[in-house]
C-alpha cells in the first residue's frame, strides 16, 4: 500500500474512517462481530499504515483522525498498545503519540475557541 499511494487514491481516507468507527467503541459498542480486543487488534494496524501514509504526506485536511481519537478518548487502547509492545510494528510507538499529541491539539484548540465565544 505504502508503495502504490499517492494524492489521488483513497486509501489514507480509508483507514481513517475505518479507524474511526472501529476504535469508537462508545458510539458503535457493536461492529462486525468482533470483540473489543479484535478491535483493538485491528485498530492498532489501521493506526499504523495510517501513519505512515500520514508521515509520506498524503494526509489530507479534511482527515478526521480517527486514529488518534481512539487514543486520545481510551486508555484502555493506549494500555493494550503498550501491553503488545506496539505489535513490535518499526517507529509504531512515535508515530501513536504523533497521532495522540494532533489531536489533542484539535481539542485544546476547539476548547479554547469555545472559551472565546
């Protein structure tokens, strides 16, 4: 996937919509089936190729972030990372607290213009 992206096919807006559904366990408690650790399990590779297209700068601005939602709002799947020691996935522990710092930063900033309203 990494070798054959680019600006014009979809597959970083793919996994991050995926991402978002699947690690949104509050919102969608059911999905395909799978229990919360397959979801997880899952997520944690979507998160991962959506990085590394996120890093080749194919992301976009109208991302949603997905990834780093499911970060930001469970510690559960924060833990579970750790746990797994990050599936032993090259750079997968910088690359999830990449995606956990932006959309923190998304939130402080949505924060801080409610503040001003």
């Amino acid at each position: 996937m990494l070798k054959h992206v680019n600006e014009e096919n979809e597959y970083f807006l793919m996994l991050d919509q995926y991402a978002s559904t699947l690690l949104d366990l509050r919102n969608y408690p059911e999905f395909d089936g799978l229990t919360k650790e397959e979801r997880y399990r899952i997520g944690a590779y979507v998160g991962y190729y959506y990085g590394l297209l996120f890093d080749k700068g194919i992301g976009t601005s109208i991302d949603i972030n997905g990834f780093g939602h499911g970060l930001y709002y469970d510690e559960n799947l924060r833990d579970y990372l750790k746990r797994n020691k990050y599936f032993n996935l090259p750079g997968f522990e910088d690359i999830a607290g990449k995606h956990y710092r932006r959309y923190r930063m998304d939130v402080d900033i949505e924060m801080e213009k409610m503040r001003d309203e």
